[in-house]
C-alpha cells in the first residue's frame, strides 16, 4: 500500500504544474523592479544521507531516506537581482525502526536572480539556518537543535503581476555527531508565491537616469544623484552648485553671483 504521507505532495505537485502551464500568456518579467516582497509556500521531497545530524550519538538513528517537505517563505528584492529570504521548513519522517519524528528547519539567505524575460527568472541561493527534530524520547530519538549551511539554484516563473511559481534544488550541511564527518541532506520543492509591490511602466520610468521616477523627480529632466532627482543648490538661486561661482549667496543671476553694483552718479554744476 502506498504512502498516503507521499501521495498528498506528488498531488499538490501537479495542481500547481497545471496553473503555471495555463496562464503562460499572461507572464511577466520583474526586470526594473524594486522593492517586490514575496510571500508563498512549497511541497516536495527531501532526501538524506546516512544517520541525520539531529541527536547525541548514543540515540544516533538513520531517518527514513525519502520524505515530505513543505514549508512558506517570505522574500523581500532590494533590486530585481538580489534580494533575502527567510524560510520554515516542516519534513514528516520516522526512524528506520518505525518510530516518528517531526523534522523542522528555520533559514535565511540571499537570492541573486537574472530576469530573462517573459517571466523566466532563474536564481541561486546561498545562507544558514538551523534544524530541529521532535519526537518520543523513550522510542523515538529525543529532541534536538543543529545549525546547517544550505546553498541551491532553481527557476522562478512569474504567470502575472501578482503570482509566480518556482522550483528549487537545494543541498544543505550539517556536522554529525560521530567524527568529522559532513552530512548531506538534499531537496526538491516546488512553490507557489504572491508579489505585492508591482509597479507599472509608467511608475517605472526615469528619463534622466538617475535612480530617481520621474513620479517622485522634481527634475525629470536633468541627472542628479539626490533624493529630490535635482542638483544640488545650498542657496536656493536656482544655480547649480556646480555652476554657482557663489554657492552660499542667493542671486538670480547666471553666474550665481550678485550683479556688480553700479557707482552712484554724481551731479556738478561746474562751479
């Protein structure tokens, strides 16, 4: 009889295939974005090798080798290629005695992404965390608390503005608790995630260049690196810094600088 633990995941799997596969047309590149925040979940599979890291070494027990895991993440994109994430991880299993435990995993990382176009992302990440396991002390394996390093690639695919899917590979690293050791843990996950934060073309848009939209630009039309998107002007004449020959006094003149004040006429009678 099958696993009913590992049916309920495959199923999930599919459904979301399914999704990505029907709303192809309506897909959408975050190139240009910043700011985006993604909030979502996954299913999938995680594999490891060997006893598990979790434990002292007297309950040393080897988990089962394939199991559930599903898990919700939450992502913040500074820029449309580099961003955050932070990650909680829920992986049902069992000892190879047949005893339970409930694998969890808390992790953080930076993403670097390259939007390709047509909603097609693929990405590569790289960060730590920590796993944790819960289980019947007397027959089970106790509790535990380890640090890991995780690191992996995948491929994001944006159907719209506001949803994506996305599919990830990853290979994380734990110390074990006999010897030197490195144990391996592996994991295929495929998620399903929102994106708040979209702004369109228009809000997009910078004519001069500077980092600054034009929607937010008091000088749409001239480049300069400050929060206004204007040069920089110290006293306010409407000159430049860099082309006011007097920055810190205020004159309406092109050089900045007051005019020359004329000499006061004089009026003799010729006596």
């Amino acid at each position: 009889m099958r696993n009913p633990r590992r049916q309920i995941p495959c199923s999930l799997l599919v459904l979301l295939l399914v999704a990505a596969g029907g709303t192809s047309a309506q897909a959408r590149s975050p190139r240009g974005q910043r700011g985006l925040v993604e909030i979502g979940a996954w299913v999938g599979a995680t594999y490891h090798t060997g006893p598990n890291l979790l434990f002292g070494a007297s309950r040393e027990r080897t988990m089962e080798r394939f199991a559930a895991d599903m898990g919700f993440r939450f992502g913040y994109l500074f820029v449309d290629g580099f961003g955050i994430e932070l990650e909680g991880a829920l992986v049902p299993t069992g000892t190879g005695g047949g005893q339970w435990a409930l694998v969890g995993a808390l992790r953080a990382h930076a993403i670097l992404q390259y939007p390709l176009g047509r909603g097609i992302v693929p990405f590569a990440v790289l960060g730590a965390g920590f796993w944790a396991v819960s289980s019947n002390r007397e027959v089970g394996v106790g509790d535990d608390l380890d640090g890991l390093l995780h690191y992996g690639a995948g491929l994001k695919y944006y159907i719209s503005r506001k949803v994506l899917v996305r599919l990830d590979l990853r290979h994380s690293l734990h110390a074990r608790p006999k010897g030197d050791s490195v144990g391996n843990r592996f994991e295929v996950l495929l998620g399903l995630s929102f994106v708040l934060g979209w702004r369109s073309a228009a809000e997009l848009k910078d004519s001069d260049g500077d980092g600054v939209v034009d929607a937010s630009d008091r000088c749409p039309k001239v480049s300069a690196s400050t929060p206004s998107g204007c040069p920089a002007d110290r006293d306010g004449d409407g000159v430049p810094d860099a082309k006011d020959k007097c920055p810190k006094v205020a004159a309406k003149t092109a050089s900045g600088c007051p005019a020359p004040k004329k000499p006061d006429a004089t009026v003799t009678d010729g006596d």
